[in-house]
C-alpha cells in the first residue's frame, strides 16, 4: 500500500515539473518585433545582426527579437513598423459551393460582369487560391524575405476580393463573375491567415506591382496609423501611372473614422453600401467637406460592400461583408472602364459617381461622390 501511494505520489510530482517544464519552454519561445532599420554608417554589422525582410534605400526591416533592439541602436536607428489589417465582416450566411447567383448583386448595381481585357489589377491581400472561376496571371508573396512565388491563401479574404474584380464565371460556366472579367489578375500576398498585414510587406509590394506594370493596385486593408514606407511607395507608384484603391475602413459611423492609406488623398478611398444604396453605418467615414475636390482623409467613392458574394479560399464560395468588398468593385470598374490614363480613369469615376450621388451632396464624408456606375 505504502509502494502504491509513493509511487502515486512520484508520479505526480513528475507530471508537475513536466508541466512547469513545458510553460516555461513556452515562455521562452522569442516574441519577434517588425523594425524598419537605418544604420548610422557600416550597414554591414548591423545586416550580419539581423534577417532581412525587405530593402528601403539605406535601410531595411526585419523581424527582431526585443532584447536585440538596444544593441542595434547603438549602429542604427531602429523604428517599430505598425500592422494594418484586412477589412472583412464575417456574415451569418454559409459557405456554398453553388453560387446563389451567377452575378452577385453588386456586380449588377454598378454594370459589371464584361470587360477589363488588357488591364493588370494588382491584388494586395492574404494571397489568392486557385479557382475555377479565377485566373491568376502572377501569384507572388511579400510576406516573407523579399518577394517570393506563390500567394496561398490560409484566409479567404484575398480570394474574395479578386473574385470580386475579375472572376470570369467559371471554366465550366457553373462559376460566379466579378466585375471585369477579362481583366489581367496579380496576387501579392502582403497579410497573413490572421488577416494582419505588416506595413513594409505592403510598401514593398506597392513598388513591386508598379514595377510589374500593374495599372490599378487593389487594397482592402487598411489601419488607423499612416505609415512613411506606404506613403512613399504610393508616391512610387502614382509616378508609375497606377491608380490606387483602398478601403475607407470599418469604423463608422464617427466623422474622420476613415483609415490609412484610404486615407492618403492620392489613393482612392472606398466605403460600403447595403443592396438599398444606404452607406453600412460601420462604413469609415471621413473629414469631407462637400466641395467635389479630395483632400486627405475624404472618403472618395461607394461601392456594394454588404453581404457580397465572391469566390473563396476552399474552392466554392462565401457572402460576407466590409469595406474590403467595397473597394474591389471599384478596382474592377476602374479595370472595366480604363481611359488610358490613372488620372483620367480616376476624373471618370466621378463623374459616373456623381450620377448617383448618394447620402448628401458633393463629396460628402459617408459616400464620397457617390456610386460609380458603367454606361
Ligand atoms: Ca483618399
Ligand atoms: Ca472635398
Ligand atoms: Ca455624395
């Protein structure tokens, strides 16, 4: 009885330290901080310290681990980057894998469904899955050391918004259709399956798509912070000629809830109305002032951003909401109606918004000029 009991006894004790063991293992795992980093001089220590994510001119990002920030900053300056985030809704409907309809109604309210042949659209997102109804001309990922091939999405998200732009109804015509189907479709995978996306990934794929001859940039993203590598990657990319979409954001119906880089007056800001044209009351709103001119942090353009249905991650499709699935209607209409020019392109989407100037007059900070709608 005795042997029973310490041998109980030992066992338990085993099974406590085990476990003490393991948390603390746990505890141990390095929590990795996202810096932008700008040596004073020999960049060389410095880069030998670090793995480098992706390269700014004179400085670089990396992930490190916060005991390594002090012994950096004694060669560089070490500033902490802010995440941004993707700006889906979930939705009570299920995930089908029939479309309830071949033309979601979005894509109807702003005559979609033809068109975009010769226009590359740029889609920053969780990455896009093959589909049948998609067809992906490059598949790249920026949230790893450089660019990388491949755009696998662990989210869904990204799949949505590009089938939203240019899904083509599918190679056995069962499929659903995005806005301009015939539209040329590049995938950089800039957030994670968590939906949080790290702002130099973002800028560096900003620059990588301008590069790759991208026409239009789509981002349904967004954050609260305006970050310096995002804003100068969109002054790279408006001096590429690319037309820049953004989401407005999430946060409404507060005046100025409106997010970065809809924010920036050179991107394209997008909020989200429901199937009766109202702005969604937690569409972003922004500092409008009715005048019919963007400043910053106007809200620009409404698009169909309430219970959208678009391709998904599995194969089949999912209804959800958000000014994510506002701003992809724009990116396809501007693909769909492209004047060969961004400024031209962006001058026609209001006037064709201010056909339908919804919410008040002008640009008002809820719709923007309103909804853009093809001839
Ligand atoms: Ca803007
Ligand atoms: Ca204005
Ligand atoms: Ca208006």
């Amino acid at each position: 009885m005795n042997n029973v009991k310490t041998i109980a006894v030992l066992f338990f004790g085993m099974m406590l330290m085990l476990t003490t063991a393991l948390m603390s293992f746990a505890n141990d795992v390095p929590e990795f901080t996202r810096v932008l980093i700008t040596p004073h001089s020999d960049a060389s220590n410095v880069r030998a310290l670090v793995g480098i994510h992706h390269e700014f001119g004179r400085s670089f990002s990396a992930d490190v681990r916060p005991e390594q920030v002090s012994r950096l900053k004694k060669e560089a300056a070490v500033e902490e980057l802010p995440a941004y985030h993707i700006l889906g809704k979930p939705s009570s409907n299920v995930r089908t894998c029939t479309p309830s309809s071949r033309t979601p109604w979005g894509v109807s309210r702003v005559n979609g469904g033809s068109g975009g042949a010769g226009v590359k659209v740029a889609v920053l997102d969780t990455g896009v899955n093959s589909h049948r109804d998609l067809k992906v001309s490059l598949c790249k990922d920026a949230t790893r050391s450089g660019i990388q091939n491949g755009c696998k999405d662990g989210n869904g998200h990204g799949t949505h918004v590009a089938g939203t732009i240019a899904a083509n109804g599918g190679s056995d015509n069962l499929g659903i259709f995005g806005v301009a189907p015939e539209a040329t479709l590049l995938a950089v995978k800039v957030c994670g399956s968590s939906g949080s996306c790290w702002s130099d990934d973002i800028a560096a794929a900003i620059r990588y798509a301008s590069d790759q001859g991208a026409n239009i940039i789509s981002m349904s993203l967004g954050s609260d912070a305006e970050n310096s590598l995002i804003r100068d990657a969109i002054d790279y990319a408006v001096s590429k000629g690319v037309l820049i979409v953004a989401a407005a954001g999430n946060d409404g119906p507060d005046f100025g809830s409106i997010d970065y880089p809809g924010a920036n007056p050179n991107v394209v800001a997008v909020a989200a109305i429901d199937v009766n044209n109202n702005v969604a009351s937690w569409s972003s709103r922004g500092v409008n002032d009715g005048d019919f001119t963007i400043e910053a942090r106007e809200v620009e353009l409404s698009a169909p951003g309430v219970s959208v249905e678009s391709t998904w991650n599995n194969g089949c499709y999912n209804t959800i909401s958000g000014t994510s699935m506002a701003t992809p209607h724009v990116s396809g209409l501007a693909a769909k109606l492209w004047q060969g020019s961004a400024s031209a392109t962006r001058t026609y989407l209001h006037e064709l918004a201010m056909l339908n100037d919804l919410d008040a007059a002008g640009d008002d900070p809820a719709a923007g000029f309103g909804l853009p709608v093809a001839p």
